[in-house]
C-alpha cells in the first residue's frame, strides 16, 4: 500500500517540478507575467478621505518618497526587488516624521 502513495507523491513532484519549469521557459520566451490591481473609488470616499487614513500617495512630507515607490512598482511590478531602495527611503522618511502607522 505505501509503494502506491509513495508514487502517487513522487509523480505530483516530478509534475510540479516540472510545471514550475515550463512556466519559466515561458516567462523567458514571452516576457515576465505582471498582475495589475486597479480600484474603483466612489466620489463620497474620494472626496471625504478619513483622517486616520495611511496612503502611499497623499500630500504629507513623504509623498515624494512614496511616488517614487509607487512608480517603481508600476515599471518592475514582477521584480519587487529592485523597489526595495525606494520602500527603505519611503519608510525611513515616514518613521522620522512619525506618520508610520503599524
């Protein structure tokens, strides 16, 4: 009995190994797979932003840091990475002036 499972986990390696590899060769071939989000915000909300309200983008003395995150994300939305140097100066930034918010 433990030979048929041991297969049957052995078999469902050998095909994830193998599907993880075929979607690289595809990302190589077709270009990395992005995800884009998109929110839809009723003019009520947009227009009356709650007080206690943390955004990435909003006039404080960080948006400058918090655009360049944002457009950095936009440009390497599949490699987080290289986004990690702006989100540094976005958090420094945010924990100098005391608006970070946990």
């Amino acid at each position: 009995m433990m030979g048929g499972i041991g297969s049957t986990i052995a078999q469902g390696m050998a095909f994830g190994a193998g599907s993880g590899i075929a979607h690289r060769a595809v990302d190589a071939v077709m270009g990395p797979r992005t995800i884009q989000h998109e929110t839809v915000v009723s003019e009520a909300v947009a227009a009356a932003p709650s007080p206690g309200m943390n955004s990435f983008s909003g006039s404080d003395a960080c948006s400058i840091h918090s655009k360049a995150f944002l457009d950095c994300l936009n440009n390497f939305g599949s490699d987080i990475s290289k986004c990690q140097f702006y989100l540094d100066m976005l958090t420094d930034c945010r924990r100098s002036s005391g608006s970070l918010s946990a």
